[in-house]
C-alpha cells in the first residue's frame, strides 16, 4: 500500500536526500537540480528504474511536472 511504501526507509532515505517531502509541491528545499536515474542495461535494471519512476510520479510527483526527474538509457553490451 502507499503507506508501506512511505514508511520504507529507502524512501525516507531517498527523501531526505533530495530534500522534499513525499506527496508535497513545495521545491523551495530541493537539493538538486536533476535527479537522474541510473540503472543497469539488463532487465533487472530496466524493472529497478521503472519501479523508481513509479515512485517519482506517484509521490513526487512535483519533481516529475517541473522537469527534473531524467532516466538514463544506457547500452547494453553481451
């Protein structure tokens, strides 16, 4: 549910880094000026950096509409 995910402290932790709270429009105390996501290649990467972007539009989703939340598509080398 979103309150388990809210509570979970990779959450909080990614939370207090960027400075700004879950679910809230205020960007006055955003510590940076991209969030870029970096994931591996693979498919275990391509589900972690989908699993993260859900988080950002479900609940940072301030982020999201002011543009900065990037993913990185990197290539994938066999």
């Amino acid at each position: 549910s979103s309150d388990e995910v809210l509570a979970s402290q990779e959450v909080h932790d990614i939370s207090v880094a960027i400075g700004i709270d879950p679910d809230s429009d205020d960007l006055s105390q955003l510590r940076y000026g991209k969030i870029c996501i970096l994931a591996d290649a693979d498919s275990d990467g391509l589900h972690i950096a989908t699993l993260l972007c859900a988080l950002f539009v479900r609940h940072f989703r301030a982020l999201v509409k002011n543009g900065h939340v990037y993913v990185a598509l990197p290539p994938l080398y066999r």
